[in-house]
C-alpha cells in the first residue's frame, strides 16, 4: 500500500512565489543555500551542457540572483568534464556578490540514465566534491563543502492515481515503489486537464548536507515554481 505525502499542504500557496524567495521549511529558515543544476541538451549537430545556478541568499528578498554558463561538448558526450570549472565559476558569482561562500549547494543534475549512475558519481561527483572542498577548506571552512547531488529523471514509466484519479501537485510518494538501495522519491510537481499526469524521478546519489528527507524534498517541490525558463 502506497502512502502519499502532500507537500502542497505544507507549503501554502504555490501560485505566489514571493515567498520562496526566502525559502522556510517547518518554520525553520534555510539559509546560505545555492541551488543549482546540470543538464546535457542538444544544439542543432552539437551537444551542449547547460549549467543553470539560480542563487537564493534569503537574507534579502529583491537580491535573488540568476547566474548561468554554457559549455559546448564533443558530439555523443553524455558526461561532463567541464561541471566543475562552471561551479568555481559559480562560487566566485556567488561570493563577489554575498561576500562569503554557500553554506551549503544543491545540485540538480538532468540527463543521466540509470546505466550511467555509476560513472556519473565516479567522474562528475568525485571530482566536483574534491575541487569544492578544496576551495571551502583553502577559505577558512575546514569541514569542507555541504552539498546533495541529486539525479533528476523526467521520462519515465511510473504513474500513481487514488481512486483512478491524477495526484495533485506536491505528491511525494518515497516507499514501496521506490529502490530500497537507493535514496530516492517521486514527486508530482504540475497539474495536468488532460490525460495522466507524470511524477519526475529524484535520486539522490551524494548528500552531505544532513537534511532528513522532507525537507529536500520540500525544498525541490519549492523548488519547481523557481524555474524561470
């Protein structure tokens, strides 16, 4: 039997997005978070990554800042050995702008398949941990960087209804459905008039951060009403 949590009762209203700008979860301010993504698209005969970093300081609700960086790949490549360099990038637009570094990042990387998890976390994830700990060390932090790197998956096969309807926006369901070696969930995040709606797939493969579930997946549900594209 499924349990479904219902994020949208938690959050309020998701049509205003003021609020988000200084996100809360369970009435307790998250604060010094950068949230940012990967993702491999294509560019008519190229492939290029798309690296979107939307920058939330909390502290002051009308600086919120975008910042983003586009690095072009060989034709076929799938995996990114330019994500790190972009993220320094990133930190440096970030501290330029609040004066210090993130106190912790959230990273929301698109496009990878399940066959590819493995290399994902051994080339993308080992070397972006290893380059920000070094930058977070060599700036007086010496626990290193907090970050979750979370695989996100949109085209996938699994749908869940009650009483034969769709689910309404902020359904997580994280049991039973869900790969018990893994920490992952699914989460409904739009509505549908028509036809049945699909949840998107969130695995989290790294997660220093020591955030317990819900809040991570309150923050991504918050998370959806900030894009931008």
């Amino acid at each position: 039997q499924l349990k479904f949590k219902l994020l949208s009762s938690i959050i309020g209203n998701p049509i205003d997005i003021r609020p988000y700008a200084r996100v809360s979860v369970f009435n307790e301010e998250v604060d010094g978070l950068l949230d940012t993504g990967a993702s491999i698209s294509c560019a008519g005969n190229a492939l290029a990554e798309r690296i979107l970093q939307l920058d939330i300081p909390f502290e002051k609700m009308l600086s919120c800042r975008y910042y983003s960086t586009v690095t072009q790949h060989l034709k076929g490549q799938e995996l990114s050995n330019e994500i790190t360099m972009n993220i320094t990038h990133t930190l440096k637009a970030y501290r330029d702008e609040h004066g210090s570094l993130p106190r912790s990042i959230l990273f929301y990387r698109d496009g990878v398949g399940d066959g590819q998890l493995h290399q994902v976390f051994n080339t993308e994830v080992h070397h972006l941990k290893k380059k920000l700990d070094e930058i977070y060390v060599s700036a007086g932090i010496p626990t290193g960087c907090s970050m979750a790197f979370i695989i996100v998956s949109k085209r996938i096969n699994t749908r869940y209804f009650v009483n034969k309807q769709n689910q309404v926006p902020g359904t997580v369901v994280d049991d039973v459905i869900t790969l018990p070696e893994r920490y992952d969930f699914f989460l409904v995040s739009q509505s549908v008039r028509q036809g049945t709606v699909s949840p998107t797939s969130y695995n989290v493969i790294l997660d220093t951060m020591g955030f317990p579930a819900d809040k991570i997946q309150i923050l991504t549900y918050k998370m959806t009403h900030l894009y931008y594209n």
